[in-house]
C-alpha cells in the first residue's frame, strides 16, 4: 500500500501488532486496506478488524447487498481506494457492472430487486442528509427486516470508517 502515513514493517510490529495483522490475514489474505494504519493502534485495529469480519462476511445480508453498500459509501466519500478493492468483489456477487458504474458515478443504478433498490434508496438517503425519513426507514424495516436493516446501517457506518482512514492517509493499493 502507498500511504502518506508511514506503515508500520512486519520485522518492527510489537507481538499485539503481529497478532492483529495475523487475524486480519487470516480472515481476508491480505492487509491491504486500513489496516496498515489502524497497527499504529493495535486495540483499534484489533476491534475495527473484527467488526469488519462481522460486517463482510457475517451479516445477514447477502454479499451483492453488502457491497452495494459499501460501493454507496465509498462513491459519498470519493474513497478510490475502497472502490477499487470493493467493485470487482461486488460484480463476482452478482452485481451488474453498470449498477456498479452507476453507484460510483451517483446515478441511481435503477434495481428491479427489491432488496437492493431499498437498501440503495436506504442508503442514499442516510448519506445525503445522515437520516432517515419514516417512509424509507418504515420500507426498510418491512422489506429488510430489523436484523437486516440494522445491519445494514452498521455496515454503513464500518465502511466510512474504512474510507476516513483510506483518504486521510492517501492510502491506494501498489497497481
């Protein structure tokens, strides 16, 4: 990863830093991403690390929903670096490449499935007024579930997490 941040070198980790990045590669093969930086903390990158296993692999929502999700944010936040690793995950689950197209250029991807045009409308709404109505938050919790919707606004909130470290850092992938 580049980054404005200087990264910590696996030889000058301190054992809670080498644990960290151990469950980090364990769960996603790779610390590219936040990660790098959240070392410089290892309890933050230990608890962000683990609520981001929950939110990409554990929810209830299916993976397209997930990253749709994470697409919404990353597009609001103008994080490349979130987009680059998340698109093509989010076209292996099922995601059309112009609905994807579509997210990061913030025009609306025009879903037929009902689940995923609520959580698009469900996120493009909290990101644009950090709110909800009651209408998009009633057909939320009716076609999503509360288990799910909750998820989903959890999801939400991990991501631009990841897109605040991402940017503040400058941090890009080595392509």
């Amino acid at each position: 990863m580049k980054s404005k941040l200087p990264l910590p070198q696996e030889a000058d980790l301190t054992p809670e830093q080498k644990d960290v990045l151990a469950q980090v590669l364990r769960s996603r093969k790779s610390a590219d991403g936040p990660f790098l930086a959240w070392l410089h903390s290892p309890v933050l990158a230990d608890r962000a690390q683990r609520l981001g296993e929950f939110c990409r692999y554990q929810s209830s929502l299916s993976a397209a929903e997930s990253e749709l999700l994470i697409l919404c944010v990353a597009a609001h936040h103008d994080c490349a670096a979130e987009q680059y690793f998340h698109e093509p995950i989010a076209r292996a689950a099922g995601l059309d490449a112009a609905a994807v197209d579509a997210v990061r250029e913030r025009r609306d991807p025009g879903f037929a499935d009902g689940r995923l045009l609520t959580l698009y409308r469900m996120a493009a709404q909290l990101l644009a007024h950090n709110r909800l109505d009651d209408a998009v938050r009633d057909q939320a919790r009716q076609t999503l579930g509360e288990t799910a919707f909750v998820e989903a606004v959890g999801i939400m909130g991990y991501y631009a997490l990841v897109a605040y470290t991402l940017n503040a850092f400058e941090m890009y992938p080595d392509v």
